[in-house]
C-alpha cells in the first residue's frame, strides 16, 4: 500500500471502526457499503472492542519481501468479540503456545519499514490475554 493511501486509512484503522448492518446485524471490518449478506445499504458504525478469539493459526517462515525480517513469525485469524474475523499477527508469543479458543488483545505497533525510504508501517497485532 503507498504510504500516503496507508496514512489516510490510520484514524479509521486505529479505531476499529467498524459497521453493522441495520438489516441484518452483521459487522464488517472495514466497514462496506453494501452488505453481502442482504444486500442492505444502511450501516451503524461503531468502535470494535479490542478483544477476541483465535480461531486458526500458521506460523509464516517464507514471508512477502517487506515482512522477511521478521520471519518465522505467527499469524492468526481472529474472531473479534463484536463478529469480525482478521488475520493478525500473533506477537510476544511462542509459537507452542497458540492454540484455537485462547483470547487475544489487539495492540497497534509497529508492523515493518519499507526499503530505503525507511517510512515505517502500523497496524495492529494480537497478544494473548495471560491469566
Ligand atoms: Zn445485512
């Protein structure tokens, strides 16, 4: 993503913000404009909470070039408590550790530098809730 496309989408992105359905109830994240669901057009944005639940989980050791420093690192899907799935980084975590239906906590960090420019990406990443 060019930076300055990334940079536009940060308040929306930092904010989880996402949008029900006023037809049928369901979450999008990011919002849309037309549900797939029911085809309905009208939409209550809200603030995802930033909590959910890991519902599958790989570890990437051949990542995208931009992502190769990192490598081997997890990545899961992620049932949000309000309904979205993402696919997230799983970070501060061993690979031994992650199992499906464990909580996670999104945090917005860091995610890679790009090249030379060095213009530095975010976004969020999941964290396990410890006990
Ligand atoms: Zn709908």
């Amino acid at each position: 993503m060019p930076p300055s496309r990334s940079w536009r989408s940060y308040p929306q992105t930092y904010r989880l913000e996402a949008a029900r359905c006023k037809g049928c109830g369901k979450a999008y994240y990011p919002p849309r404009l037309i549900c797939p669901g029911c085809k309905g057009r009208e939409f209550e944005h809200f603030r995802m909470k930033p909590s959910g639940t890991i519902v599958s989980h790989t570890v990437i050791r051949t990542p995208s070039s931009e992502f190769s420093g990192l490598a081997p690192f997890a990545v899961g899907i992620v049932e949000m408590d309000d309904g979205p799935r993402l696919t997230l980084q799983l970070a501060d975590v061993g690979f031994e550790e992650i199992k499906t239906g464990l909580p996670v906590r999104l945090e917005f960090r860091r995610m890679y530098s790009e090249g030379e420019s060095g213009v530095i990406h975010y976004g969020h990443k999941a964290v396990l809730v410890r006990k």
